[in-house]
C-alpha cells in the first residue's frame, strides 16, 4: 500500500470505426503519484516526465490510425474492383449457359444471390477478410472452369458432327462402288445369257434321257425279281422305325400268324408286330420285352411263348389259336415248342384295325415306345383265318412247300410300306436254310 499520496490515472482510449462497426484499436493507462494536498493540473505540468510519455504515445496511436485508414481504403478500392470483375462474369455466365443447365439468373435462385452478395459487401466495407477474399476466389474459380467446360463442348460437338459427315461420306461412296458393280454385272450377263440358256437346254435334256434310262432298268428289275424276296431291317431301337401293312384285318375267330427272324437284341427282341383296333390297342400282339419272355396279346389277355431266338440266327415261328376255348400252339423251327387254351376264349378278333410291323401300339396306329421296338430282321410275314396242320407248319419252316402263302396277309413287297428309315432288301429265307 502506497502511503503518502495519491494516485491519479488518465485513460486513453482511441476507437477506429469501419462501417457501423466499433472496434477497440488500442488502450492505455499512464498512472503517476501526487501529493493530496498538489493540484493536479499543476501537477501535471511540473513533472515532465510523464507527460512527455503521453505526447509520444499520442503521436504513435495517431499515426497507427492513419495507417488503418489507408489500409482501409485499399481495402476498399479492391474489393468494389472485384465485385465488379463479379457481376461482368455472370453477365457472361447467363448469356453462355447452355439448354438444360440452371441459369444463374433463373427465379428463385437469383434473389438468394443477391440477399447474399448484400450482406457480403456490407462486411467487406467494414472489415474485410481472408475468408471474404479466399471465397470470392473460389467463385471466380468456379465460373472459370464453366467456361472453359462450355468452350470444351462445343469443340466437341464441331468433332462429332465433323466424324458423322465423314462416315456419311463413305457409306454413300460404298453404296455408289456396290451399284455400279451391280450394273457391270448384268450387263456382262447379257452377253453371256443366250450362252446359258442353251448349256442348260442341254444338262436338262440329258438328264432327262439318264432318267427314263434309271426308270427302265428299275420296271423290268420289278418285273423279273419275285415279290416276296425281300425283307425288312429295323437297325437301331427307336420310336420312329416301322412298317406298315396296307392291308386290314377281317374279322377272324381263328388264325395263323408265321414268320422270319433275325436278331440279336437284349433285353428281348421288341415287337414283330401289333394290331389294334378302336378301343383297343392290344387286340392282338407279339412282342419279347425287357427280360420277359415273348408274349402273345389277344385282346389284352396274355399266354407265355416259349421262344428263344435272339441268337443272331435265322429262325422261324408260327402261332395258331381258334377262339372256342380260346386254345393255342406255339411253333419254333417247325417244331411245337408250347401251346394252352383260355386265351381271351369266344372272342373274335375286329376288324377295321391297324397292322404294324416293328412296334407295339399305344394308340392306334401310333403311340410307339423305343423301348419296346423291334430290332432285327423280318421277312415272310403272313397270315391265315384258320389254324393250320403241323404238317403245314413244318412245311413253311423247311421251305417244302413254297408255294403255300396266307390268305389273310400274303408277304408282298406292294402290301408293305415302311417309315423312319425301316429299308427293305432282297431276301430269300429258303436260300439261307439249304
């Protein structure tokens, strides 16, 4: 504690104003002791000291202030410059923008702008910063490289529609090349027409003589070959292989069925044959299957044959049934090998069906199963409306009795069709036994 006096402070304060804003430059107290009793005044004047700290700093704060003016001032001088650098870009900005791209000047978007570019110059006029001029650096930035984009693309679009022009060009220049190659062509053609026309008088004329020459040899091949030296091959297991008799069935309440074959297939041999009628598609049926041994159908009613044939050697079967009690033989090699009654007894067989050789009928005449095909070689199918002898059968089986042949179903090479790729090919089943 200072005893003795007192103290007396003088405050200085220098305020600058920029705008409306009030900013507190610089403050200072210069204290100096004096008696109680001094007058202060006096005081100050005697004691030179102090008071010639205070001059000093006055004339240092006054010149501080000026400084800031002039800064200030500057300050200014830049930023109206830049704002006016400003308003000529987006002038420009506006009149280059292109279709599509949000002008500068649309509704809406220009009173927010200027709402803000007000408030931005009213601080700038009083205190600029670094991050006032940092952004109007980024805003002219930002309209630069606009225009440059702008002027990128339409360098562009020149290029693009320069390349189109180009390749216009040489597809037109093609197309020109392609037509008067055309018109050499057929004018060249010209010339050599007549030339043509009667080379090719001249193929078709011998290909004319060639072909009744074919027709000929083939009519009296016919003529000379007997009818029923052939056979039918069935090579693969399919769906699609088969022949078909031309002939139908009459009502029968007997028959004999014989035949030719060949095969070496397993499991079973498939289906020789089959006959269906409407409503039945097992009227009447001979088929080995999977390993099962080979069947008879009658109407849907089954007898066991005892039958082995898939040896790949040639062999002949024959079966008989009458319809009274329904009783059946079973023939192999001329040889009774099996027979039995009650098979589907007192009833006749329909007529109006379908005669298939090679697979077995689901539908009528249709509806095959590759499973249950016929794969081997068929010849000398026939059938009779009674039940033949055993004297008879042998006979067909050791060929003694050539001539016998059936009623019903003769084997003739005009009585059989065939489909899928089934062939016929000549064939005489009495040669291959002797």
């Amino acid at each position: 504690m200072i005893t003795g006096g007192s103290w007396r402070c003088f405050l200085l304060s220098f305020f600058f104003l920029s705008g409306s804003a009030q900013n507190f430059a610089q403050t200072r107290f210069i204290c100096t002791s004096v008696p109680v009793d001094m007058d202060m005044c006096t005081s100050s004047m005697q004691n030179s000291g102090p008071t010639e700290d205070l001059k000093t700093t006055i004339l240092q704060l006054r010149e501080t202030v000026i400084q800031q003016k002039e800064t200030i001032m500057n300050q200014k001088d830049t930023i109206r410059d830049l704002t006016g650098k400003l308003a000529r870009c987006e002038g420009q900005s506006i009149l280059e923008t292109p279709p599509g791209e949000a002008k500068v000047g649309a509704p809406g978007s220009r009173k927010k702008e200027t709402g803000t570019s007000k408030n931005t110059m009213g601080d700038l006029s009083r205190t600029p910063t670094a991050e006032t001029l940092t952004q109007l650096g980024q805003t002219l930035q930002s309209l630069k490289t606009r225009l440059e984009n702008l002027e990128y693309s339409r360098g562009n679009a020149s290029t693009q529609a320069s390349t189109l022009k180009d390749l216009l060009q040489t597809k037109i220049d093609d197309l020109e090349k392609q037509v008067l190659s055309r018109v050499n062509n057929l004018e060249e053609g010209k010339v050599t027409l007549k030339n043509e026309t009667e080379l090719r008088g001249k193929i078709e004329s011998a290909l004319t003589s060639l072909q009744q020459r074919i027709t000929d040899l083939e009519k009296g091949q016919k003529e000379n070959k007997p009818a029923d030296k052939f056979q039918l091959i069935f090579p693969l297991r399919t769906n699609y292989m088969y022949a078909k008799v031309k002939k139908s069935l009459p009502e029968m309440y007997a028959f004999t069925v014989s035949m030719w074959l060949k095969s070496n297939a397993s499991p079973g041999v498939g289906t020789p044959f089959s006959y269906a009628v409407p409503g039945q598609a097992n009227e009447l049926v001979l088929i080995e299957w999977g390993n099962n041994p080979m069947e008879i159908l009658i109407n849907d009613k089954v007898a066991k044959l005892p039958f082995v044939i898939n040896d790949g050697k040639w062999h002949h079967i024959c079966i008989t049934w009458t319809t009274r009690d329904g009783v059946w033989e079973a023939y192999q090699d001329g040889v009774l090998r099996g027979n039995g009654e009650n098979l589907a007894p007192y009833h006749p067989i329909k007529h109006q069906g379908v005669l298939v050789i090679g697979q077995e009928q689901d539908t009528l005449g249709g509806g095959f199963d590759a499973t249950q095909a016929f794969v081997g070689e068929l010849a000398h199918f026939n059938m009779w409306d009674r039940k033949l002898s055993v004297g008879e059968v042998y006979n067909l089986a050791t060929c003694s009795n050539k001539a016998l042949s059936g009623n019903v179903i003769s084997w003739a090479e005009t009585n059989i069709e065939v489909f899928g790729g089934a062939t016929k090919w000549t064939f005489d089943a009495c040669r291959q036994i002797n």
